[in-house]
C-alpha cells in the first residue's frame, strides 16, 4: 500500500480524509485555513505526526498570498495564522512543533526579501514531511528489534500510515518486524468513541497483509488474562520531560493492565512529540470533544437517552512508570527516563 496521508499537491494541501475510512479511499484539496482548521478538528487529518505536516503546510498556506509592506506586517499574519492553526486541537505536541518550526524560519530570516521567506517557509514544510518519513523508519528499524517470531502484539487507535507521512511509529514498528521475516499476530482495540483502530488501523494492517483480528476496548484484559498478547505498542500525542506519555483515551487502561499481567507495554514516537518543557504529564493539556461523539453513531443515531451527561475525553495520560520503554527514531529510551531521554535525544 503506497499512499501519502498529507503531502503539497497542486498548489494545495492534499489530505486522505480519515473520516471516510474503511469504506472509501478519498482525497481532500485544501485551498484555505478555515477548511484545514475544519478538517484538523473533525479528525480528517489526525495522528500527532501528520499534525506536524499539516501544520506547517498550514502556515505556508495562510501567507503564500499576503502582500506585506514590511516584515513587521508579515510577521504579524505569520503569528495570526499560527494561533489560528494552533487553536484547532490543544493535545499534539507535533502540531505546535511545525508552527515552532516555521515561526522560527521566518524569523532568522527576517532581512531577506518577504518573497525569499516564503520560498523558505514552503521548503521548512517539505522538510518536516520528508523528517517524518525517515523518522518513523528509524523508529521501525529500533522497535523490531524488540519483536520476536511468532509475537502477538495489541494496539490501540491509529499510529501507522494514516497518523504519520506514510509509514507508521507503533504500527510502523510491526511493518519493519514482518519485513525482516518474523510472523507477527496484530489484535487491534475498536478505540471508542470515534473508532480509529476498527476502521483505519484494521484497514491498514488488513492492506499490508498482517495478520490482525479486532476487539472492543473491554477485551484486552481478557486477552492477557489467556497469555494472548505478548506486547503492547501505542503511539503518543504528547510526551513530557519525565516520560509520562498522553495518547488516545484508553491508552493508560492498557498499561495498567500490562503491569498487572507483566506484559512489556512500549511508546513509540518520534523525537518532535517529546515537549521538554512540561515536566509531568500532569501539565498535559487534554482535548475534550463534543458530546456527539458518544451519545451518537457517527452523529446520525441517537445511542443513548436525550440529554445524558458526557465525559468525552479525548486523551489519557500514562505514568513513566508504567511505560517499558520508549521507541523514538533516535533510539530506546529506558529508565530512568530524565536522564536517559536528554541522554538518546540529544545524542
């Protein structure tokens, strides 16, 4: 399967819209803020990775066509684009990091030509996409080293293809395993309430050939229970100085369990999703969605009674202590984390 989850096509930005999946492959062009803003809050383009891209292509995509006097005015539309984009989901340390990056071009290039800046904001754009491609395959390339033959491994959510470029962290890690000759079983958590592991990870792992069988959320502790699942591998949105690590909501219920059952419970994700400056995951901020999302299927048919109460968290966080190891495209990340994350990362 060689598809691109988000890449500049066309004078546009070119995004699989996730929302459709599994029953349709379709493509959206982007051509303005308000519609990336919208596709980037109703998870049309989602993973913490491909945030990164759609950031900065997002940012290029705000100022492409602003006729600035000077660069104080073009400094301001750049940062009022940046706020615009980054006001579209809190969570994604990846996001922010591809706004980061493009602010920062524009100021260490802030006496050239505003037409040069530009140029150099679509090249930083292009760079962070190609990043990401090789990260995630650095990522594979360290994290099969933690597989075995006949592994059975549980996921949650979606952190292959669809939420990075176009090849995976947690997932990406199972694709290099079978691709150096190991026999892998996949058991894939439906991810309520939005359902990413049912219809896209099911749809990925089913298109590259690996063996994958899907539950509810509620199954995997039975699961382990039975000595089915040999490791758990999720992908990450935000990971603090401390290794403490937010991902999709139902995420910290499986290392938990892990722990119980002594079952390696591994992250995998690429350097830009560390945000050094948050010492705890306490300090995390989690994304909470409309109401919608659990009293409805897919917004069409009510599933529960009118005016029910919601809690719809979209994220949890994992304590450090309950996370194995850490797979990032600099290498693996164990304990003691502080000093071993500043260590790997900045080796």
């Amino acid at each position: 399967m060689n598809i691109k989850t988000i890449e500049w096509k066309n004078n546009r930005i070119k995004i699989i819209d996730q929302t459709k999946l599994p029953a349709k492959l379709e493509y959206l062009y982007i051509k303005d803020l308000k519609t990336l803003w919208r596709a980037i809050k109703a998870l049309k383009v989602r993973g913490a990775p491909a945030l990164g891209a759609a950031a900065a292509l997002g940012i290029y995509l705000g100022i492409k066509n602003f006729r600035a006097k000077n660069f104080g005015e073009f400094n301001r539309e750049l940062h009022k684009t940046a706020r615009y984009i980054a006001s579209s989901r809190p969570t994604a340390r990846n996001l922010f990091w591809g706004i980061e990056r493009m602010c920062s071009v524009a100021v260490r290039n802030k006496d050239k030509p505003l037409l040069a800046i530009k140029t150099l904001l679509f090249k930083e754009a292009q760079k962070i996409i190609e990043e990401d491609r090789l990260a995630c395959r650095r990522i594979g390339y360290y994290g099969a080293k933690l597989i075995k033959d006949k592994d059975t491994i549980l996921t949650i959510c979606n952190a292959g293809i669809l939420a990075t470029i176009d090849y995976g962290t947690a997932l990406g890690v199972i694709y290099k395993a079978k691709q150096g000759g190991k026999r892998l079983k996949v058991y894939a958590c439906e991810t309520r309430p939005l359902l990413q592991g049912a219809r896209l990870t099911a749809w990925e792992l089913k298109k590259k050939g690996i063996d994958v069988t899907l539950i509810c959320d509620n199954m995997a502790a039975t699961l382990m229970r039975k000595r089915k699942i040999n490791k758990v591998i999720a992908g990450a949105d935000r990971i603090a100085a401390n290794a403490d690590a937010a991902n999709k909501i139902g995420t910290y219920n499986l290392a938990v369990l892990c722990h119980y059952h002594k079952i390696p419970f591994y992250i995998a994700a690429p350097r830009s999703t560390f945000d050094l400056t948050i010492k705890t995951g306490r300090d995390i901020p989690i994304e909470e969605r409309k109401a919608g999302e659990v009293t409805e299927l897919f917004f069409k048919r009510p599933i529960t009674v009118k005016g029910v109460k919601v809690f719809n968290p979209a994220f949890d966080v994992t304590p450090h202590n309950l996370i194995t190891a850490i797979i990032t495209d600099k290498g693996i990340i164990r304990p003691p984390y502080r000093r071993n994350i500043a260590k790997i990362l900045n080796g």
